[in-house]
C-alpha cells in the first residue's frame, strides 16, 4: 500500500472554466494531445499551452501547435519559464483552470507555485508520464536532490546516504529522505536503481 | 504548593532525572498488559490531584530546563516554529489560551492582566514581565505562536480545519518522537499520518478525524501515544536523527537502568475560538528504567507489553536494536504476577 | 462526551424590532461575566421553553466576534412553522431568562482567501453581519452582495453601508434590481472564496453559477441549515433504551428522542453536521430525509436517518438508540 500523503495523479479531463492553462514537459505532450481528442469543440481558443521540452522535446511541437492554442510558450525549463507563469497566475482570475503532465516533479513543482498564486492543489488536474525519478529533500541538511533514481541515494548537498521515503510534501514538492544508516554509519546497505 | 524547579539538561551529560514525586505523577500509559494502537480519546478535564491532569496545562519540576533546551533547539533551527501567514490568528488563540490557563492554575508563577487588549503579562520562573497589545504581533518580541509556546512546555500543532479535514498549518515541534514539522506543515490529517502503520488500514483515522472536527469549545478531550528514548534527550528530531541514531547502539544490559527512558506523549486538543482551528499540544514525559522499576505493577507490565509489541509497532517506534535488551533487564522485575486495574503505580 | 451540551444560563437584555418580519434578541450571561469568543459565520443553539415543549434552534451570531459582553442573533418571524420563530418573536421579553449553547461555526471563513466574496439573500445576512466584522478589523479583503425584497426588509443594509461602504452591494427586488452574479464571479481574483446563506433556491442559483464559471467547489461555502418542518405525528421504538415515542406534529425527531430523557449528540440541528446520525434497525414505512447530511446509498439503503430534520411515515421504525 503507497503511503496516503503521496500524490495520486489521474486523467487530464476537460473542466469548465473561461480560460484554460496546460502545462507539459516533453514526457507529458502526448496527454495533452491526447487530452484534445476529448475537449470540447472550441476549447483551445481560450486555452495557453506552456511546453517545457527540456533537451530533447522539439519533436512535440508541431503537434502542441496544431491544436491551436490561443497563446503558445515554448520554453526550457520550468527555472526558465517561471517569471512568465507568475505573472500569468497574478493576472488571471477565478475560472482559471490548471492542467499539468508530465514527471512526477514538473507536477509537484507546477501545484506548488500554482498554491502560491491560490490554486489548490485538489483543482488542479493532473497525469503522470515519463520517469519515476524524485525530489528528495533531505531532511537533515534540508537541501533537495533532483532526478533521484536509487534507493537509498546520496544527498547532493550534505552528502549523508538517505533513504528515500514514500512520504511527501506539496510545499516542498519533493519526497523525504532520511539517513538510512544513522544507527551505525558503518552500515552501508547495497544501493538499487528503483525510480525509474 | 512550590514547585521545585530542577536545573538539568537533555543533551551532552543528560543530567536530566525524577524527583520520587514526579515518578509517583508519571502519566503511565498502559491500562492493561498488552498495547494496540487506538484512539483513547477521552475529555481533556482538569481536578486530578498529584497527577498531570490536575490543571489543563500542567507546569512541573522540569519547567525551567525544558525551556531552555527549547530556546538551545531553536538557535540552532528556527525552522521548528512556523506559522502559514492565515494562521496567525490561531497563534493569539493559543496565547490568549495559554496564559489564561497558566495564570488560572499557577497564580503564584504567572499572572495575566487585561485591560482590553492592553494586556500585562508575568511569568515569574523565566523572569518575564512584558507589556503588549493583544492582536498586534509588532508589540511581541516574537509570533504569538512562538513567543507562549516557548514559555510552555511540550510541542504544539495548530491545525486548521477547512474542507471537511484537519490542517497541520502552524506550529512549535522541539520535543518531538520524530517526525517533521518542517516536512509536514501543510499536510492534512491523513497526509502528516501517512507513515504510521496499522492505523490506517484499522480505521483509526478515520474515526479520529471525525471526532475531532467536531470538537467545541470548552470541551478538550486528550489521548497518549508512547515511544522509548536513549538518553533523556528531548530533542529527537529527524532533522538530527544523523547525530543521535547511534545512541540507540550504546544500550547494554548494565546501562538500561539509567539510559534507557519510557517517553509519554499526553496529546490535547481544544477548539480555539477565533480562528475555528484546533490546538494539538503534545507534552512528552520522560522516565527512566530505573525510576520506572520503583512501582513493582509498572514494570511488570510494561515488560509484558514491551515483550509482545508487535514487530511494525517496534520498527516503527525505533526500538528493533535495543528491544531484547531492555526486556531482558525487564525480566528481572516481572515475576508473573498478575496486575491490578488501572494505571496507577499501586 | 456529548457534543452541543456545553449550556450556558443567559438573560434576554433587549429585543428590537429591526423591520416587521424580523426581531434581534441580547442574551448576556446570568453571571454577568463575559461571553465565550468566537468565530464570524457560528451559530449558538436556543433552547425555547413553551409551556409543556421544548424546542432548541440554531441561529447565526450576528454581534461582533471581538465584543463577547453579549450575543446578538436576529429571527425572522415565519407563521408557518414549528412556531419557534412566533414563540420569540411573541413570548421573549428582556429580563427572560432562556439558556443558550457556545457557539459552534459550521461555516467558518477560509483564512488563507486572497479575497472573500459573499451572497446573501434576506435573513441569510446574519453571519455576514459578523463575518465582515472580524474582516474589517483584521485589513481582511471582503465584498458583499445582498439581495432584498425592498428597502423596508434590508435588515443591516444601513448598518452594514455605514460600516464598510462600497464593499456593500445592495439589490431591491421592488426596485428591479439584480445582481449580475455571472459577471460578479468573473472578475475575482485568484484566490477567491465565495460564500452564500440565504434561501434554498438561491443557494443553488450560486453554486450551479459558480461551477459553470469553473470555480472548484471547494472554493464555494453555503450555509444550508434546514429548519425542521413539521408533519404527521409518527410512532418509534428506541430498541437500545427499550422505549417507545410518538413524535408530535410539530416536534422533530430529535426533540422527541430528548423529551424522552436520551441524550443524542448534536451540533447544528439542522440537517448539516452529521452528529446526530442514527442507525435504523427496521422500518416498515417511507422516510421523509430533509437532511444534507446523508448520501443517496444511505438513503436508499434505509438504514440511517437524521433526527434533527427527518420524519416517516408508516406502520413502524426501530432505531439504534
């Protein structure tokens, strides 16, 4: 049984609203043509897709572009695209509607700032695809590790050897790792490539 | 009634000990000789003489000692005590709660007096004597939040309830059996729980949140949970599990006695006016193997239990490394006699 | 430990006639010493003494939370009913003494709101009277619209303009004015809770409004107590207590479960909390479900009802009590 404060994502589903914001790394693209095949007709006129394609995403854009979004942003990453959300999310008004796919942390990452800007979490629909890979904050040195995939893994910052918990929190976007071998240091349990 | 406020510490030499009659006032928590996790909740009432329930917010010899480790604690990560921004007003519930109640109990320690929200108040034993207007945190030296709950002892959540479900949004944690204020602050009832085992799959959430979210005004209810600690260290945080988790490899059959603590955790919870949000005070009690085995029945029992936990209680309460050890040593004073009723130390 | 127990003994210090429909009742304590503190949008619960019947009502607070020497609550006189609205508006005079419950708030403000916007209809004004209150004092951002028959039913309308000025939206029906709620909800910030107590019809009117103009039903509160309506008498049997009741015509469930000497628990008595939910052992009969309370499955199955509201009629009804 997954622990019950771990995100449970579902099916990007068409929600009433008067503008429509789409968020998608290059994993989660293809939910949002699929998402297209059951909006309603006329939906995408009031609708921005924002795609962060990362490194290798240009492959999806023709397609993001044939749906005909009334704006569309192209940008590298979420660090890149950030100050043009903010202001889109302090600009707009209630009838707002949030959709985001993608990796487990362009999720978390997207809900957090959305919380910011007084969207929660529970309005704000989500898919899952592409990598497993974590957000593990340290809950010792409190620094967060990126594109964690083994268990345990190493902190970036401080070093310590974490085991990966289930456990997560919104705020941080990210899960919680905790010294796996602070009984005895000596210990070092084998390392196993899990989150992918 | 004097209480004699003992100078001692929770960290380095762990000077940390029980007067006999702290001992006697122990909140020991096993009714019978056996453990299952449960709800036990039950009304937060005070007028139990010479036991911790006898005030709503119970101030004993460890007052001074526990506030200072507080203030040692949050030098060195304030992240201990936090606040959402909307949950201030919870934070002036807390203290208006706080310092009526202590003042109330304790008239000779603390004093309160308010002339509208001018409000005066002293506590005697850390020395402060502060003027300040009631709502207006720029007349407080910290938070409303921080500035009662480090002048009071144990851990204190605040919780917002909104959408039908509890909100870990505020609080003080620096005495903590570990887990994270930091990492959970914004979780809900069932998210900040999510790593307990059994429970969930029991039901007890569930019943608890429901009998939670419908608490009033005036009517707090408390229940306890129970861990063990190695050393009398308050501060068992996650965020230092690096630092003291090889504490819990130190236990050996000769050091039991003096190392090895039964840690109470006496929960509270009181509906706060303003806000609507509930207060969760969680005040940790500490008692040695060696002051635990002055009551004959207690440690009877308390090997009895400790022997038969089940396996994912011990994992997760930490105790796997040291637990045969401590029944071992436990052993000695259980000769299978029965126990009598309640929790009383006979 | 039963909840909605915590009584407190109370004086009628004054009754004001605030228009021809409505009455505003003062209750100070008997002891003469303060109120509890409470929270704008909580009710207390009246407990009405009428000869040989006691009724118990919940009414919003309408004072202001920061002023706890009284307790303010305004009825609407509805000939009707039950007749706990004719009881106060015909009966209570200042010096009665009448006990009151601390207070209880089953429609509290969301305190992280960038904004809150709130709709009230007719009486439905009460608990905005004390929620803009607690706003105002606190810098909070608020915005009300209040919709009335005609100026000489606006209770507070004045009250509330002098406070809090252009915050305050006023629509008179007799004067053909509407509140253009679509356009309303369109041009709140993120962040906007929306609130609405008023009648049934237009409690419904918002949130399809809202959900239409995409907001999350999260971001919607209503206050929905339902008064219990009277009916025909009825006959139960108690089967934990081994008693049998009748129900009178203008008696709700509860009320006769309590005259019986039981103590259920309850919070709001009006179809909303959920404390008083009660297991029906066995029925013969239709039950008449007014609650808010109960899902379609538990009322299908026929298994629960909620006393406060609720009422059957048939040949017999066994509870769990």
């Amino acid at each position: 049984m997954t622990m019950l404060s771990r995100p449970v994502y579902g099916v990007l589903t068409p929600q009433t609203g008067k503008n429509h914001l789409l968020i998608a790394d290059a994993d989660g693209a293809s939910a949002i043509t699929d998402f297209a095949k059951k909006a309603p007709p006329g939906f995408f006129a009031s609708a921005e897709i924002m795609y962060l394609d990362g490194p290798d995403g240009a492959k999806n854009v023709q397609a993001l572009k044939a749906l005909s979004p009334a704006r569309f942003y192209q940008g590298p990453s979420i660090a890149a695209a950030l100050p043009r959300l903010r202001q889109l999310l302090a600009e707009s008004h209630m009838g707002l509607r949030l959709y985001v796919a993608g990796t487990e942390g362009l999720i978390g990452q997207i809900v957090q700032i959305a919380n910011e800007a007084g969207i929660e979490y529970t309005a704000v629909q989500t898919e899952h695809r592409g990598s497993l890979a974590r957000r593990v904050q340290c809950v010792h040195c409190k620094g967060i590790t990126e594109n964690v995939t083994t268990q345990p893994c190493t902190c970036a910052h401080c070093g310590l050897l974490l085991l990966v918990r289930d456990h997560y929190s919104r705020r941080y976007a990210a899960f919680q790792g905790v010294c796996i071998n602070a009984e005895d240091p000596t210990e070092i349990p084998p390392t196993e490539e899990i989150f992918r | 009634m004097g209480i004699n406020f003992r100078q001692e510490t929770f960290r380095d030499d762990y000077s940390f000990k029980n007067s006999p009659e702290q001992i006697r006032r122990f909140p020991f928590p096993f009714p019978e000789d056996k453990y299952m996790y449960s709800v036990n909740i039950e009304p937060h009432v005070p007028g139990l003489k010479d036991t911790v329930f006898e005030h709503l917010f119970d101030v004993d010899e460890h007052y001074i000692s526990e506030m200072q480790d507080r203030a040692l604690v949050l030098a060195e990560d304030p992240l201990r005590c936090q606040s959402l921004p909307h949950m201030e007003l919870a934070g002036w519930d807390t203290l208006e709660l706080l310092m009526t109640e202590k003042a109330k109990s304790y008239p000779d320690l603390f004093t309160l007096t308010r002339d509208g929200d001018k409000w005066h108040w002293i506590n005697r034993p850390l020395g402060i004597d502060d003027h300040f207007t009631f709502g207006d945190s720029s007349t407080l030296p910290y938070g409303p939040l921080e500035y009662i709950t480090r002048q009071s002892q144990g851990d204190f959540a605040v919780l917002d309830q909104r959408d039908n479900n509890l909100w870990m949004d505020a609080g003080i944690v620096t005495t903590q059996a570990d887990w994270s204020l930091d990492f959970d602050i914004g979780m809900n009832f069932f998210e900040w729980h999510a790593p307990v085992p059994l429970a969930h799959q029991m039901g007890v959430f569930t019943r608890a949140l429901k009998f939670l979210m419908a608490m009033q005004q005036g009517q707090p209810s408390r229940r306890h949970n129970w861990t063990m600690t190695i050393n009398s260290r308050l501060d068992t945080s996650p965020e230092n599990f690096h630092k003291w988790g090889t504490d819990r490899a130190t236990v050996t059959p000769e050091n039991v006695g003096q190392k090895v603590h039964l840690r109470v955790e006496v929960q509270m919870f009181f509906r706060l006016p303003r806000s609507n949000a509930l207060l969760f005070p969680i005040r940790c009690y500490l008692l040695k193997m060696d002051e635990l085995v002055t009551s004959p029945k207690w440690a009877r029992r308390f090997h009895r239990v400790l022997r038969d936990l089940p396996n994912e209680l011990a994992e997760y309460k930490g105790l796997v490394r040291y637990r045969p050890t401590v029944v071992e040593w436990l052993s000695k004073y259980d000769d299978g006699a029965p126990t009598s009723a309640g929790l009383g130390p006979d | 430990m039963k909840a909605g127990s915590n009584r407190i003994e109370a004086v009628v210090t004054n009754v004001v006639a605030v228009n021809e429909l409505v009455k505003r009742f003062h209750f100070e304590r008997a002891d003469g010493g303060l109120l509890p503190t409470f929270s704008g949008g909580a009710h207390i619960v009246v407990e009405m003494r009428d000869d040989e019947k006691t009724r118990l009502n919940p009414y919003s607070l309408m004072s202001s939370p920061l002023d706890t020497r009284d307790f303010r609550i305004s009825i609407r006189r509805d000939d009707v009913g039950r007749g706990g609205s004719l009881f106060m508006h015909r009966k209570v005079k200042p010096g009665d003494r009448m006990v009151i419950s601390n207070p209880v708030n089953l429609f509290s403000l969301d305190l992280r709101a960038k904004k809150h916007l709130m709709i009230a209809g007719g009486i439905g004004i009460t608990p905005f009277v004390a929620q803009t209150s607690q706003l105002a004092a606190g810098s909070g951002n608020f915005e009300l619209h209040y919709a009335v028959r005609n100026d000489a039913l606006a209770s507070y309308a004045d009250v509330l303009k002098e406070r809090h000025g252009s915050r305050i939206h006023l629509y008179r029906d007799d004067s053909g004015e509407t509140l253009d709620l679509a356009r309303v909800l369109a041009t709140q910030p993120l962040g906007t809770h929306l609130y609405v107590c008023g009648p049934a019809g237009m409690i419904t009117w918002v949130r399809n409004t809202a959900a239409a103009a995409g907001w999350p039903a999260e971001r919607v509160h209503f206050e929905h107590f339902a008064a219990p309506q009277p009916g025909k008498p009825f006959d139960v049997r108690l089967a934990v207590s081994g008693v049998d009741i009748q129900v009178g015509e203008h008696e709700s469930l509860l009320e006769a479960i309590e005259a019986a000497g039981l103590d259920p628990p309850y919070l709001c008595r009006g179809g909303v909390c959920g404390q008083c939910e009660t297991n029906v052992i066995s029925h013969d009969g239709k039950f008449l479900h007014n609650d808010h309370w109960l899902s379609e499955e538990d009322r299908q199955s026929g298994c629960k009802i909620m006393p406060c509201v609720s009422r059957f009629e048939g040949k017999s009804l066994v509870l769990e009590r």
